[in-house]
C-alpha cells in the first residue's frame, strides 16, 4: 500500500512517515505544492494526505487537480483548521475523510485504513484476522460463524485496534476517538478500560484468542 | 443620587430667597422715606396755606369751631412749650373710636391771631409699620412663589431640551457593550461641549475595540500557531510510545508527557472556542430541544461518572426548545456537565432539571461556596484539579453573553447549583 504525505511541517511528515512504515504502508513525502504536483501526476497512491494548509492556499489546489484525476486514491485532509464549515468544504470537494491538527498518529492510522478498505473492497468488505471476521458495512464480526454481540462503540475499539495492529494506542487517542465531538472536554479516560474489557470478555466468549494486550500504564495494542 | 435638574432647581431657589430676604429691609426702609417725605412735603403745604389764607382772617372766637372741624389742623392756645417748633415730628395719638394708638407726623408752629400768639399743630397719620411689613411680606410671598414656578419652569425646560443629547449619549454608551463590536452612533448636536464629549467618547470607544480586536486576533493566531507544534510533539510522544525496549521508568515519563500535551491541546482548543465564539463565527441558528441535547450526552458523562460513582438525576419538566446555535448549546451543556463530573466526590450525584426556561444542574462536591466573582474567568480555577484548564466555565459565560441569556452559581444545602436561563 502506497501513501503520499503532502505536508509542509517536515518534522510532522516524517513522524507520520515512520509510524504508518511500521504499519507496512510505503510511504512517500511531498514537502510543497511542485514536489506534490509531480508525483501525483506519476505515481499511483493508496492513500494521500494532504495539509490543506500549504502556504498561499495551494492544498485546494491540489484536492482539485486530486478530483480531476480519475484514480483510485484515498485523500484524508490533514488540517489545522477545525471547524465544521472547513470539514464540510473538503469533503465536498472531494476528499474521504477530514483530520484536524493535532492528532493521534493511532487515529490517523486508523482512518487511512478504513479509507483504503472502503476504497478497495467496495461491497464485500471483510477483514479476516486468524479466527476473526469482521464485515466493515453491516458492522458485525463473527468468530467461527459465530456472531459477536458488540455494541457500537466496542466495534469502534475493534476496528481503531485492527488499524493500528501492533502500535501501542493511547487511551487518550481511543477516548478521543470514542467520543467524537465530545473529546476536547473529556480528562477521565476511565471509561476506555471498561470498553476494553467488555470487548475483551465478549470476543474471549465467542472463542477468540486474546489479541488485546495491555501496555504498561499508556494503552492497548492488538498484537497478531 | 441627586438629579442634575433638582440641584440646579435647588440652587437657583435658594439664591432667589436669599436675594429676596436681604432686598426686603431695604425696600421697607426706602418705602418709609419716601412715604414720609410725601406726608412732610403734605404738611408744610398746609401750613403754608394756613399762614397764607387763614392767619390774617381768623379771629380768636372761631378757634373753638375751627378746631371742631379740623382734626388734624388745630389751633392751640400758646401753652403748649415742650413740644419742637417749626420741625415736623413724630408722634403717637389714641385713635379713640378704634381706640389704638396711631402714628403720626406732626408738625408745631407758632402763629399769631388778632395779634395774640398760639401754637398750629399739623398732623397727619401714617400707615402703621407693621401694616407696611405686612403687606411687604404679602408681595414677596407672591413674587417668591411665581419665581420659583418660573424657575422649575426653565430648568424643566432646560433639562429637556439643551441636555437631551447629553441624555441621548449617556443612554447609548449604557447599551455599549464591548462584545457587540457596535460603535455606537452619537446624534450631532449645535452644542460645542456635548460635540466634544461625543469626539472623545468616539475616539475612546475605537481605541477600545480596536485593542479587543488586537487581543482576540492574538489569541486566535497564538493557538493556531501552537497547532502545528502540537501535532509534532503528539506525533512524536505517539512514536516514542511503540518503543518496546523502553522501561517501566521511562513509560512512566512518556506517560506524563502524555497527559501534559493533552492538557495544552484542551487549553489551546478551547482558547481557539472563546475567540471563535468571540469572533461570533457560530451565526447559524435553529431550534433547539434541550431535553434532546440532554438525552444525547448522558450517556457520554454517565460514563465519565462511573469512576466517582455518581448517581445522575434528571428531571425534564419540559420540552424546553430555544432558538441558537447548536453547536454553541451543545458546547455549553457539556461543560456544565463536565464541571459537574469533574468537581464531584465519591458517591456523589448530580441533578438536571428543566422547569419553564430554566435549565439547572445541581452538583456535590467540596462543603464550600465557590468565589462567585471570579468562577466565570478565564484560568481562574475554583478548584486544584490538574486537569481542569480554567476555562470551561469562561465559554458558558461568553455563550451565555452571546446569546443574552442568564448563567448564576449558588451554594445551597452543600450543593453547587448553576441555574441558566434562556
């Protein structure tokens, strides 16, 4: 799996460069407009990222040459600005997913692969893990046929771990992703054990092998 | 508090009076003179006359008739040796029909009829003084009274009409509030110093915005500028966290490290919020059912309640629905919860209730009021709690502000209790 960076901030690519690395993801930097133009225009990507704030507005620019071109790429907006206005014009104007300064390298993480399962596997969207399925559009997983009784939020947690596969995630990132809008108010991250283990417990039940493991004091990781 | 019309009314009374008092000797005494000047004047008329037109004809035998038809004129016999001549005097006679003692100017004079000398006395009597004060005291009464009804008058009339801009822009700088960013129009007027006072309020006023302005620019830059900071060092705590050979110790700094730039995120986030809403970039409104809003967030803050334990009861009398805008309702619904939450104890609980057009949340916590006047600033914390950021409360004021609405903290029965009204 391809991705382009197109970020200004090259501390900021290169930290996002090397955690989706690990993730088996090859990935490609493009620090302004030219440089993006060009490889754009070459190469074939997965998924691209893109700052829409290059100086002198050029990010839209872009996203408009991205919707011209007939290709099958992912685009996720990485963007300062956060507001409801700014998510809406990107996505009307073409792009999959709209991520806001400063993020989780886990969430990022996250949303570049369902962006690339959404892209790739159209209507059948399975994920099989060892004994674990997982139907990303009815939203169920299955251990052995059997269906695990999930609750919303729990498949949430199973899909934000199996994005981020072998990565440490903070229990911040996952209170964050958990609670949405409600996330910048949030200090007590106390009700992520209790969905882990909820979580846990329910796929432990349905037979599967515990992938969850936990990282001293900082969070969870999916380790298979 | 004294009204710059009944000072004026008081001061320009009390000259009045003070003038009239201390003019009413004088007139009492000028109007005696000429008064009696007139009756001397009277007097020696007569006297002449009567040396003129009387003397060389009377005889002595029609003294007794004459004296019995005039009063004030007499002849008497040349006894009479205590008395002043030739100089008119005053003197009092028993009026004997009143009977009172009456003043009167007299005058003594030696004459002689059919060569034999007597005394002609000339008299005639004058008002009483206190007939004089009286009526002087009448009169001025009567002008004190119309001055006065003149005086209130014109200054009415003054207050009114010449001070009306001055009323006119004292009552727009009242309406003036800074986060309306509405310079108020001031009325021309043809008066220099109200013109002046009208330029200076104007130049103040802009120089005030101006700053606000400046100041919640500065805020909007200065997190926007820490954004991208932000996300290199989350990034960079986010790699250093999948590091397997780090140690217990140093996943414990990673850890605090952690908390701290959630910490500035939550602080930069919602500085970024006060200068958005300041910047009144939440215009949109539509109507907005409180109860559904509740409803929604329930489950989010039940979940925060459970490591306190927290009983959460609600009580929706009503289906509250208000005009605004959502995401600002959401906003302030949430950190009215999340102050609830956040200051609680151990097995505490929380009330919400809606009654008319009042939402209130109820909340225990520590067994003592909060510092009312500073609860609602920014970064004035009324707790120690590390994760507080100081300014959750600071956003339900300035929404509340926005959209004119009521927010109030009261301590009762050793529950925090704020009350907002739509």
């Amino acid at each position: 799996m391809k991705i382009l960076i197109i970020e200004d901030e090259q501390e900021l690519a290169n930290n996002i460069a090397t955690y989706l690395k690990e993730q088996n993801y090859q990935c490609e930097l493009a620090l302004n407009y030219h440089e993006a133009v060009l490889k754009i225009e070459i190469y074939e990507y997965d998924c691209i990222l893109l700052d829409l704030m290059l100086p002198d507005g050029e990010g839209l620019q872009l996203l408009e040459i991205l919707r011209n071109q007939s290709k099958q790429h992912g685009i996720i907006i990485i963007s300062a600005k956060n507001t409801v206005e700014a998510k809406i014009t990107g996505l009307q104007l073409g792009a999959d997913d709209y991520l806001a300064k400063p993020f989780h390298l886990s969430e990022l993480g996250a949303r570049i692969f369902s962006v690339i399962r959404r892209n790739h596997f159209g209507s059948s969207n399975h994920i099989h893990l060892n004994e674990l399925e997982i139907d990303l559009l009815a939203k169920t997983a299955k251990v052995k046929e059997h269906t695990v009784p999930l609750t919303k939020k729990e498949f949430d947690l199973l899909l934000f771990l199996i994005g981020n596969k072998n990565k440490t995630i903070s229990k911040a990132a996952l209170a964050e992703h958990l609670s949405g809008d409600m996330a910048d108010m949030l200090d007590n991250y106390d009700f992520v054990y209790s969905h882990i283990k909820n979580l846990k417990k329910k796929l432990a039940e349905a037979g599967c092998n515990d992938y969850i493991k936990t990282t001293y004091g900082m969070g969870y990781k999916w380790e298979s | 508090m004294n009204r710059l019309l009944n000072k004026t009314l008081v001061y320009y009374s009390f000259s009045a009076i003070i003038i009239l008092l201390l003019s009413a000797p004088f007139i009492y005494y000028t109007l005696e003179k000429l008064y009696k000047d007139d009756v001397d004047e009277a007097i020696l008329l007569r006297s002449d006359e009567f040396t003129r037109n009387n003397e060389p004809t009377l005889k002595i035998t029609d003294i007794p008739t004459w004296n019995r038809f005039n009063r004030d004129t007499r002849i008497l016999p040349d006894t009479v040796k205590s008395k002043p001549k030739n100089n008119i005097i005053q003197q009092v006679f028993l009026d004997t029909l009143v009977p009172e003692w009456e003043p009167y100017r007299v005058l003594y004079k030696d004459v002689s009829i059919q060569g034999k000398p007597f005394v002609l006395m000339i008299r005639l009597n004058l008002v009483e003084s206190e007939d004089l004060i009286r009526t002087i005291v009448w009169i001025y009464l009567g002008i004190l009274f119309v001055l006065l009804l003149v005086i209130f008058f014109i200054t009415l009339f003054i207050s009114n009409k010449l001070w009306y801009p001055f009323h006119d822009t004292l009552k727009k700088i009242e309406q003036f509030s800074i986060e309306s960013n509405q310079m108020p129009a001031f009325k021309k007027t043809g008066i220099k110093e109200f013109n002046q006072l009208n330029k200076s309020l104007t130049k103040l006023i802009q120089q005030t915005l101006q700053s606000f302005d400046l100041q919640k620019v500065f805020i909007q830059n200065a997190s926007h500028e820490l954004q991208t900071p932000l996300a290199i060092f989350q990034s960079k705590l986010d790699l250093l966290m999948q590091d397997s050979h780090l140690q217990e110790q140093q996943l414990n700094i990673v850890h605090s490290l952690y908390e701290s730039v959630s910490k500035l995120k939550r602080i930069n986030k919602n500085l970024l919020l006060l200068a958005k809403i300041e910047n009144n970039q939440f215009i949109e409104t539509s109507s907005i059912s409180i109860k559904e809003i509740i409803e929604e967030v329930i489950p989010y803050f039940s979940e925060q309640a459970i490591g306190k334990n927290i009983t959460i009861h609600t009580e929706l009398k009503n289906n509250l629905t208000i005009q605004c805008n959502k995401t600002l309702i959401e906003i302030l619904i949430h950190n009215l919860f999340l102050n609830a939450v956040r200051h609680n104890i151990l097995n505490g609980s929380i009330y919400i209730n809606t009654e008319n057009n009042r939402f209130t949340i109820i909340n225990s916590g520590i067994n003592a009021p909060l510092d009312t006047s500073i609860i609602f600033e920014r970064f004035k914390k009324g707790s120690k709690n590390p994760k507080s950021t100081g300014l959750g409360l600071a956003i339900v004021k300035e929404i509340c502000i926005r959209n004119g609405w009521q927010i109030d903290y009261k301590f009762k029965n050793g529950m925090h209790c704020f009350i907002l009204v739509f």
